[in-house]
C-alpha cells in the first residue's frame, strides 16, 4: 500500500484513549450509528480512525476482521473523500470499499453500515465519474436501495439520511425532475431527508453542508441565503475528530468560494 496523505491538522484534541472513546462514542457514531465493538481490537482501529490515522485504521480494522472491517472502510472511504489527491487513486480507493461492503453484506446482511459504505463508497465513485454515466451504468438504482436498506435497519442512522437526500438532490440537479422520477428521486423526499439527518445529528457540520449544497441543487438561488447561513453553521461547529475537522474545514472553503 503506497503511503497516504497524511492528516494535514494537530490531532491532539482526537486522540481518544479507550476509556476516553468509549464514554465519546455515542456522540463520535452519532453520525453512522455503528455499535460500541465488544472487541479491543476493532476499538483500537476506530481510535486511529477518529484521530486521522486512516492508513493505520485500515490496516488495523481489516487485520482484527469482523466489525473491524467498518472501521477500515469508513477510514478509507473518508481518507479518498478528503485527502486523497490522484482522481484515479480516489476512484480506485471508493471501488475498493463498496467491494468489500458488498462482501460484508453478503456474510451480515443485518449490518446497517456494510449498507451504507457500499452506498457512500459507490455514490462518490458516481460523481467523480459524473452521475449520468453513473446513472446509466445502473448505480443510481444500487445506491438508493442500499441507503433506503440502511435506514430500514437503522432509523437513527442521519448519515444515511444525509446521502439519501444527496442523491435526490445529485440526480434532479443533473438529469432534471423529469428524468429523475425515473431513478425515483424527488424533490420533497430530497429536503424532507435532509431536514430528518439535522433533527438525528443538530452539531453535524457534514449534514449541514449537504444540506445547504442540496437546497441550492433542489431550489435554486432563491435559497442561497439560507445555505449561507447552514455554511456559516458548520464552520462554526466545534469538531471531536479528524473527519469532523475536515467536514468543519470544508464548510468554511465554501464560504471562501
């Protein structure tokens, strides 16, 4: 594996003790809703993951197997979202990791996140090949049911939430309302899942974000006041480990822009 990017902020405040991570956890995995592990291992692999050591995360989670392999996916997942700066790379690293959500699925078919990380993983593959060759290719379909999926086993789940309401808002703004009914998306499901991830998850900045950036998908400039406002919110958010810095980060790059 060739060396990654590394985090590129002080991870002090993130380094979490297991002690430390488990009395965090509740609010750390209010996001994915993933259970507090039972095994030392997969705890220490989320450890690393929550202070943006997200090469070792994966080493760690997929060596200690099990729900480990969640903790490696959504390392590597966020490490290509973020940090990873070679496009073919970034796709490469996602396709890995809806393969092996997609294995999971099939050992633990009741496992929420094995659901989501393929939808995540396959949903930002879609867009750095772009959504209507994507769409064609069939993974509009595969991504919509597997977060729909996710949400049936875990209602509390506001990530999955906040990608569901990214899809009907990603395909409307790309293939029009009219074509997007064909992939099942719609306007209202769109907004009503964002509105369902923030009341789930009210100090997430990446819901936040997602929001302001499907409002103005969905609704035009009309609601750019209103997405000004969710931006300056997440910028504002007070992040508890490295990929909410990087969330909280990228909030204040929008307002840049």
């Amino acid at each position: 594996m060739a060396k990654w990017t590394a985090f590129p902020h002080d991870a002090a405040d993130y380094t979490y003790a297991p002690a430390e991570l488990k009395k965090h956890w509740a609010r750390l995995h209010a996001g994915d809703a993933e259970p507090l592990p039972t095994d030392a291992k997969v705890l220490a692999a989320w450890a690393l993951f929550h202070a943006g050591e997200f090469q070792k995360a994966v080493e760690a989670g997929l060596k200690a197997g099990g729900a480990g392999i969640t903790a490696a996916n959504k390392a590597q997942a966020i490490y290509a979202n973020y940090l990873e700066k070679s496009e073919k790379t970034k796709l490469a690293l996602f396709m890995e990791v809806a393969e092996r959500a997609e294995a999971q699925i099939a050992a633990d078919p009741k496992n929420a996140n094995a659901h989501y990380f393929m939808a995540y993983a396959l949903g930002r593959y879609s867009q750095g090949i772009s959504i209507a060759k994507a769409l064609a290719q069939g993974l509009g379909g595969k991504v919509k049911s597997a977060l729909e999926t996710t949400i049936r086993l875990a209602p509390k789940h506001a990530d999955a939430h906040i990608a569901l309401g990214a899809f009907h808002a990603e395909v409307i703004d790309k293939v029009g309302s009219l074509l997007g009914r064909t992939q099942g998306a719609s306007k209202d499901a769109g907004l009503a899942m964002f509105k369902t991830a923030l009341k789930l998850n009210p100090t997430s900045a990446i819901a936040m974000v997602e929001y302001a950036n499907g409002m103005v998908m969905l609704e035009g400039d009309k609601k750019m006041k209103e997405a000004t406002r969710l931006y300056e919110e997440a910028a504002a958010c007070v992040p508890m480990d490295a990929m909410e810095r990087l969330d909280v980060e990228m909030a204040k790059a929008e307002l840049e822009d």
